[in-house]
C-alpha cells in the first residue's frame, strides 16, 4: 500500500525552527501574541503545529504587508 503525506506536524522546537525563530519567541507568541501560530495542545505541556497552519498563519502577515503597500 502507498502513503501519501500532504502534511506533516511538528512539535515546539521543530516548528520553532521552520519558522526560523528561537523555542523562546515562539513559546512567548503562545502565551502573549492576539494572533499566536495555530496550534494543537495535547495534555499539559505538549502542543503539535500542522505545517499547512502555520505556512497559512505565515502567509496572512505576507497579505498584509501586500496590502498596505502603496498607500
């Protein structure tokens, strides 16, 4: 049988290090941010990102920077 993966998670480091910042930033993104990356908890500590979420989160700052371009 064939597996196709269309997405994949991550966890805290991993996601921290897609997003090319530090466990810190993202670990205060979590707990301070009114737009924190998308995520799922799981039990007390753990949480998992779905990489689609976060390349969506990432695109939303990138609209709107477009969007206020020229004006």
């Amino acid at each position: 049988m064939n597996v196709i993966v269309t997405d994949c998670h991550f966890n805290e480091a991993e996601a921290a290090r897609y997003l090319n910042k530090s466990l810190r930033w993202l670990q205060k993104q979590l707990k301070e941010s009114d737009n924190p990356p998308p995520s799922f908890k799981l039990g007390k500590k753990s949480r998992l990102f779905r990489k689609s979420e976060l390349d969506a989160w990432l695109e939303r700052f990138r609209a709107g920077v477009a969007e206020g371009e020229g004006q």
